[in-house]
C-alpha cells in the first residue's frame, strides 16, 4: 500500500482512537439519550419577553438572563437568544433558541453541558433528520450529538424540539483535548457586501484569496486568532496538496464529504453553499472538520451550486462523485484527484451505505425515532407542519413547492442506485476471522508476541496491520503476509498473519486490505473501536 494512504490512516487514527473510550462512556445513557424526551421550561420575569428576544435577534447579540429547569433541575442566571438561524421569523413561537446556561456563574452546567441548542427543525415535516443524521454521523467521525426536547416557557407548552449538543469548548475538549486553537464556523454570510478583489460566490468552499479581509466574509471566527492558519489552510489545500495532511486531517474530511453525498446532505460543503461544518486545528497542528446544522439533509435542500434545483430523480441518482472535477469545490476536486484518497473516500461512502441503508437499518430506527415523539407533536400547537404531514413524511413529498422527499422516499432508492453504480460495485478484499492467537497448545513458556491472523478475500494485493501499545501514541504498521510462515497456517490459503512484540500488556489493532480496485478496513468503525487484545488472557 502506497506511503501516502498508509500515512494518511496513522494519523487520522492516532487523533481520533485515543478518545474513543471517553466519546463512548459519554454517548451512554446522558442528556442526549434517545431513548427518553427531555423536558426544558424556561421562565422570564419580564412579560414583552418575546419583544425583547425579537429585538436582541435584529439589532444584537446580546442574552436575555433568565431561570431555567431541565429535567427537574433548576438553573439560575441563563442566557437565552433566539438562534441566528435563516428560519428566524419575529414574533413566532418555533424560533430556534440558544442557552447558555453558564451566563453568569461561570461553571454552571447540565451534566458537564453549558450551552444548549434548540433546533425548530426547518423544513423537516419529518423532525428526525437532524437525530438520525447525527447517529449516522457519530460512526464515522466527531459529530455532536441530538435528540427531542419539550420546550415550555411561562408555563405555556411551546412544542418540540430538537436539542443538539454544541460545539463548544466542552464539545472540543472531549474530542480533541483542547479548545484554545483556531476555530471556525464556516457558513457564509449571504447578505454581506463583498470587498473588492475579492472571488464572487465562492462561499466557505477554502478557495484560497491573496486578501486576507476576504475570509471575514465567509467564515466565521469562534477562537481569539487564527485567521493566519485558515489562510495557510487554503493556500496548502490549493496549491500544494503534497503537504495537505500536515495541515487538514484528511480520513476525517473524507468521511465528512462521503456522509454529506450518501445522505444528500446538500447544505453542506457539498452544496451551493459550501457551509454548516465547523473548522478546529488540533494540538496536532491539523484541522479538523465537524459536521453541523442536518436539518435540510436527506434532500430537503436541494442545490448543488450548478444549475436549478434537483427534482427527486436527481436527488436519487445524485452522482457519488459529484464535483469531482469542480475547481469550486478544492475539498471534494483537489483531494479526489489524488488516487488513494479517492479510495479511501469511495471506501468510505461504501461503508456508510452498507452498514446504515442496504439492509434497511436507517428506515427501522427512522420509525422508531418519530413513534417516540409522537404524540408531544401531536400536542404542539406551534408546528410547522400539521399531525397529518408528520405521520406521512417518511414515505411521501411534503409540500407543493418545496417538496420536502420522504425520507425512505428518498433513500430506498438512493440505496438502490449507489449499490449499483460503477464507482462503488468495485468489491473490495473481505477481512474476516480477524484474531490474535492463543499461546500455543503444550507451549509452557509464556508467549511474548502477539500472533495476528485475518482471513482476507481472493485478489488482494496488500494486507496491513496497524497496531500500538498505548492509546496515545499513533499506529505502527506492518505487511502482513499469506507465506505459511507468519502464523498464517499454509501459503496461499488466504490466511494472512505477523507477529509483533509484546512490549505492553494490551494491544490496539485494525487491519486494512486493498485490491486493485478499492480497499477495505475491519473493523469499519476502526477511528473509534479497533480490535484489542491483552497478553494476560492469550497466556492462560
């Protein structure tokens, strides 16, 4: 396997894998379990409170202070602004709300949580997008989490909503153990004049401008600094793509930009609008992308920045390589150009559709997620979309002009037409029986080697093991090998194996295999959740 893709997964895993014990204990039974609705009632002394949010949204940026109970815990001092969402409307009863709940008492917080975000669901008759995007997304990359929450405010049922972990400096921390480097919010701001010399209409799309006031319009800053590195950001990603995994974490890019083209998710970087993604450079020295805002995903919006809006058809047979030769679009044209990262990001896109939509695994949990919320929508008098509307949303188009697709509308055929499509038909090499083996039988010297075994499909060129000793170091990596001498059993049953030494007591491990055509990983999820194994227990 080629130098480029072999160091492109170490250090994408050696960011990500170190925490993925904490991102698992924290997705468990919390305040963004899906299991169970929240209940959040916010009350104001003052009575033209809906006045004055109205006005901070237009002329400010400004909180008004207010108590709040979550799930039966009471908070004082909080924050709260109306969202500064496109779906802003003044005096409506279904504005998307932020609250901060450490406002004034700096450490005040919800289950390690200080700031909340209410989405109103936009143009999702549906109201799951945003929790099943999200699932989906958490797989494969850092992704916040989501789910219901019922808002009351003054003791008056305002409806449901989604509730969507922020990112913020705890979400940061938690992914990236640090929140002080450069951030950014790439959505740009439609309605902004444009600096001469400036590029037109090139939005959050890291094109790179020789001036520097022309990022302001496009991005974003949510850190003290950091505009010098987004500018290097862009200069590296357009004109010197050799270097671009010192400075972008590209594994992760890729599955960001493979989950927006399964999903349909076009407001996003894939879209017109290159936007709703955050940028944050690690301790590493390496940006990161983290996903946001999923609630026109599944194709409620749809423009891809070339042409007019995509009917269903379209939507359907989107083209799993779209803009790959879009200078518009340097993320997606200048990384797929490079053939190894067109595998991996074909990889990627195949993993999501196999493990999420072939076997219909998405349509089950989409019904699950909306029979749970159910009758709270039932009983919210503020919804955007009528009892009728919400019960039908999975399996039909809403609305005469927007023409909202049903979510299994969409995807049962999406699935259908990816499945078959060219680019991702290539099968890859299957990894299975992946193993370490026991200490030899009759063996009485403890064994002081992991012997590492997987089974891999016919045609596979290359077969590698990455392996470490301690969550916090990257991966090493070695070919492992089908000679019949490398604890693989016979030569040529396919049958691959190496050992390595057991210079720790524990060890982390993945294997990935290539053929001609496409790679494959085991496990699939190996960012997050690679095969472990501890001497102590091989020796019994």
């Amino acid at each position: 396997m080629k130098k480029i893709l072999l160091t492109l997964i170490c250090l994408s895993c050696f960011l990500v894998c170190n925490l993925s014990a904490q991102l698992r204990v924290a997705d468990n039974a919390n305040f963004y379990d899906t299991k169970n609705i929240k209940e959040i009632r916010i009350t104001f002394d003052q009575k033209n409170w809906p006045d004055i949010l109205d006005s901070l949204r237009l002329y400010g940026d400004g909180l008004l202070a207010g108590m709040i109970s979550v799930d039966g815990k009471t908070y004082k001092n909080v924050g709260i602004r109306y969202r500064g969402s496109r779906s802003f409307q003044t005096g409506s009863k279904r504005n998307a709300l932020h609250i901060k709940l450490n406002y004034i008492e700096k450490d005040q917080n919800h289950k390690g949580f200080k700031t909340l975000k209410l989405s109103n669901a936009l143009r999702d008759p549906s109201l799951i997008r945003e929790v099943l995007g999200y699932e989906i997304a958490r797989k494969y990359m850092h992704a916040p989490q989501a789910n219901h929450a019922k808002l009351y405010i003054n003791g008056e049922y305002y409806g449901l909503f989604v509730n969507i972990e922020a990112v913020d400096g705890v979400f940061l921390n938690k992914h990236f153990g640090s929140s002080k480097n450069s951030k950014f919010k790439c959505s740009p701001d439609l309605d902004a004049p444009y600096v001469n010399e400036c590029k037109k209409n090139i939005y959050a799309n890291l094109e790179y401008e020789k001036n520097a006031s022309c990022y302001a319009r496009n991005y974003e800053i949510k850190s003290d600094d950091g505009w010098d590195d987004l500018i290097e950001l862009t200069k590296v990603l357009n004109n010197d793509t050799k270097n671009i995994e010192k400075i972008l974490n590209v594994d992760q890019t890729l599955w960001m930009l493979a989950f927006n083209n399964v999903l349909v998710n076009l407001s996003s970087y894939t879209g017109q609008y290159s936007q709703n993604y955050y940028l944050y450079k690690d301790n590493d020295g390496r940006f990161t992308p983290v996903i946001w805002d999923l609630n026109l995903a599944f194709g409620s919006f749809k423009n891809t920045g070339s042409g007019s809006d995509l009917n269903l058809q379209g939507l359907q047979q989107l083209d799993p390589l779209l803009h790959f030769d879009n200078p518009a679009k340097p993320l997606i044209s200048k990384l797929l150009a490079i053939d190894d990262y067109k595998k991996v990001y074909l990889s990627h896109l195949r993993t999501i559709l196999y493990e999420n939509f072939i076997d219909g695994q998405y349509e089950k949990r989409a019904r699950d997620l909306q029979r749970l919320i159910t009758v709270p929508h039932f009983n919210d008098q503020n919804k955007q979309y009528d009892h009728n509307k919400f019960l039908a949303s999975l399996t039909s188009t809403t609305g005469k002009r927007s023409k909202i697709p049903g979510i299994i509308e969409l995807m049962s055929k999406r699935t259908k037409f990816l499945k078959k499509h060219k680019s991702i038909s290539v099968i890859p090499p299957t990894i299975t029986d992946v193993k370490v083996l026991n200490r030899k039988k009759f063996d009485k010297a403890n064994s002081d080697t992991y012997r590492i075994q997987a089974k891999v499909g016919k045609r596979a060129k290359h077969v590698t093991l990455y392996y470490r000793y301690d969550a916090n170091e990257p991966y090493k990596q070695v070919k492992m090998l089908d000679d019949g001498k490398n604890n693989d059993e016979k030569a040529g049953d396919n049958i691959y194996g190496i050992s390595v030494d057991a210079k720790n007591k524990e060890v982390e491990y993945y294997v990935i295999a290539e053929n001609a055509g496409a790679i494959n990983y085991s496990p699939s999820n190996y960012m997050f959740e690679p095969y472990s194994s501890m001497m102590k227990e091989l020796n019994k």
